[in-house]
C-alpha cells in the first residue's frame, strides 16, 4: 500500500483518483480539505480536528453493500464510543450527532473510498447535526498521517461477506422500525424503516407495501 500524505489538498478523493492508475493500492490523508466531496456531489465540511482519507479497495460480494461493509467495520474500530448507523453512509454517536461520513465512487474498475471523521472536539460547524467522535482529543500532526494508516488497515484486516454485512448493518442501525422518507431526487418513499435488502436498499414499508429505496438521503420524522 502506497501512502501519502498531504498538509492540504483540495480533495483526497480527487487526489487518489488522480494517482490511482499509479498504484495497486492506494491511502490518500490530508491534514486539511479544502474542497472536501460528499454524497451526490454534496460538499463535506472542514472541521477542526477532523480526519479525512481515501483508500481503493475492493468489494468482498456485491458492490452496491461496500459502503454500509466500510461504516459497520469503522463503527466495530471505535466500539468503545456506542456509534450506530443511518442509512445509507453515515455514523453517528450516542449523542444522535454525526460523526464519520462515507463516500464510495467508482472510477473504471476501482472503487475509491473517501472517510471523514469529526475526530475531536468541534466548535463551529453550519451544520448542528456535526458532533465529536473523542470529547477533549485534539490531534496533534503525526495523528493527522497515522490515524488513517491503522483504520485502513483494520479495515483491510476485518473484510465481511454479504450476510454479515446485512446482519450486522441491521443490529448497529438507531433506526430500524422509525417512521421515516427518503428522498432521491423527485421521488420521496415514505413509511416505516424496515431494514435493508440483498443490495443493501432501504426496506420501507407503507401499509401492506414494502418499497425499496436504492439511493438517496433519509430523514427521520
């Protein structure tokens, strides 16, 4: 595994985009994004004590459960601070605020991983949803590069099956059985979360009705 580390960086994920081809395998870790990409094009905001990194790696079974494979194994890394898991990316504490952000893009036959952890404390943030994964830590600069070395390691140490993934994505979810819709676009789905399929979708259920929602952002009545 190639690793490199940068003070600053626009994006890793653009930057182990860009050198992927250069690589088998690749860690991209910034000490600071300045244009940091999220979900559907969405910006991620820089934080304060934040840790941001992208890595290649491939799916154990089907690609569409890499994602919620990434989020369970983080959440199983950092066990001792009671995280749990919303559909479809994101990580939060025990407070109900979000703490790690998971973006997976694929690029020709590679699936590059972006990871964004509010790591210590935050004091400014737009978004009052932002929480901190380690009350009081503030990282020094060798934490900024060595960090993200051990959690993509553990990651690559701790890889599931599908049925693993699915089982255990449903017992770290805060949200199984909450009203809930999900909006993709034009298209809101709404009704009772149920769970999640074979391909990773939501399970919503309206009724007698199970509608599966594949992509999109889930908001919590």
């Amino acid at each position: 595994m190639k690793h490199l580390h940068f003070k600053e960086l626009p994006s890793t994920q653009l930057k182990a985009i860009e050198l992927i081809g250069e690589h088998n395998s690749i860690l991209i870790s910034a000490q600071k994004q300045t244009q940091g990409r999220g979900r559907r094009d969405n910006s991620w905001e820089d934080l304060e004590n934040s840790l941001a990194f992208s890595f290649n790696i491939s799916p154990t079974g089907k690609p569409t459960l890499l994602a919620l494979e990434i989020a369970i194994t983080l959440a199983n890394y950092f066990d001792e601070d009671n995280l749990s898991l919303k559909w479809p990316n994101d990580i939060y504490n025990e407070k109900g605020k979000k703490v790690i952000g998971i973006l997976v893009n694929k690029e020709g036959d590679d699936y590059i991983i972006g990871i964004g952890i509010n790591y210590g404390p935050v004091t400014k943030s737009t978004h009052n949803n932002y929480g901190q994964l380690k009350s009081g830590h503030l990282l020094n600069e060798e934490e900024y590069k060595t960090l993200p070395e051990q959690i993509y390691k553990y990651i690559c140490e701790n890889r599931l099956n599908d049925h693993d993934i699915i089982s255990k994505w449903s017992r770290l979810s805060f949200h199984i059985n909450q009203k809930c819709k999900v909006i993709d676009g034009d298209e809101i789905i709404t009704g009772t979360f149920e769970g999640i399929g074979e391909y990773g979708e939501a399970l919503i259920k309206n009724g007698d009705k199970i509608e599966k929602a594949y992509t999109g952002s889930l908001l919590l009545d």
